[in-house]
C-alpha cells in the first residue's frame, strides 16, 4: 500500500511537470497556463452538470424503491474526477474527463461496483497501516433458516432468570377534596 502511494505522490507530479514543460515549450508558457485554468474552470462546471444530473437519478431510483448503486458509484467518480480537473496539469486532467464523461464512465463504475463486490464477498480480515477492518461475507459459517433462529431465541427465554412481578396499586385521585 505505501509503495502505490508513494509511486502515485511521486511518478504523477513528475509526469505532470513534464508534459507542462513539453507543452509549454511548443506553444509557449502563458497560451499553456491558459490552456490549465480552461480545463480547471470548464472540468468544474462540467462536474458540477454531471453532479447535478446524477443525483436526479439517484433521486428516481429511491422514488422507484430501487438502491442507487450505480448511480452513488458515479457519484463518486464525478467527485475524484472534479477533484483531478482542478488539479493543474495535463495527465490529471485526462484522467478526470475520462472519469467525467459518462460514455467512460459508466463502464468505469460498474467494473469499479464489481471490484467492491468481490471484495466483499471474499471477506476476511486485512490490517493496513495498524488498522485492521473487517468484512461480512455469506461463504462461510452456518446458514440458519427460522426455525433454527426461534430456538435459539427460545432457549435463551428458558435461560434467563424468572422475573419477579411488582404490583403497584394506584388509586384514583378524587380531585373534588
């Protein structure tokens, strides 16, 4: 896991200074400056769109009952990619139209949401970092049907120590006295 952080803090920026070094001595500094405050402005307003239309159907598959997962999984690459249109620099830009337009991003999602499917389902215990999380997954353990359930619910009713009834005795107030 640090090693793919640390390839991604340190291959990306220095791809990133290069492709704006190389640009930017074909056509020049300030017309490639321009050309990264365009992509940041326009990838903004871009997202914002997709934004937008994306929770309207998040919004349509509630109303039908339906869970949104897709639709949350776009959501979140339009996130990741407003996040790279902002950041300066042409293979992050890229990276963000690719992530924003739903043509490639549709695709993107759903292999994503399978991803994510998979890993849940394999499951177990993983520790990153010091922390440890852990995963359900219905591989493993035993399958119970109702019957089983209520017997266990049952026998541990029969357990439990036999409560002890309280009486309290309330009489009505006669509020003429």
């Amino acid at each position: 896991m640090f090693g793919r952080l640390f390839l991604l803090f340190t291959l990306i920026p220095i791809l990133e200074l290069y492709m704006l070094v190389s640009v930017g001595s074909v056509i020049g500094g300030l017309p490639t400056i321009g050309i990264v405050i365009l992509t940041g402005i326009a990838g903004a307003w871009l997202a914002r769109m997709e934004g937008f239309n994306t929770m309207q159907k998040v919004r349509q598959s509630l109303d039908a009952g339906e869970m949104p997962a897709d639709e949350m999984m776009e959501g979140l690459l339009i996130l990741i990619a407003g996040l790279l249109l902002l950041t300066p620099g042409f293979v992050t830009d890229f990276a963000g139209l690719a992530m924003l337009l739903p043509v490639t991003r549709k695709p993107l999602a759903r292999w994503l949401r399978k991803q994510f499917n998979a890993a849940a389902v394999r499951g177990g215990s993983q520790n990153h970092a010091g922390f440890t999380y852990y995963t359900w997954h219905s591989s493993g353990g035993q399958q119970k049907d109702e019957q089983t359930i209520y017997s266990e619910i049952k026998n541990d009713a029969q357990q439990q120590t036999p409560r002890q009834a309280i009486v309290i005795d309330c009489e009505p107030v006669d509020e003429k006295k």
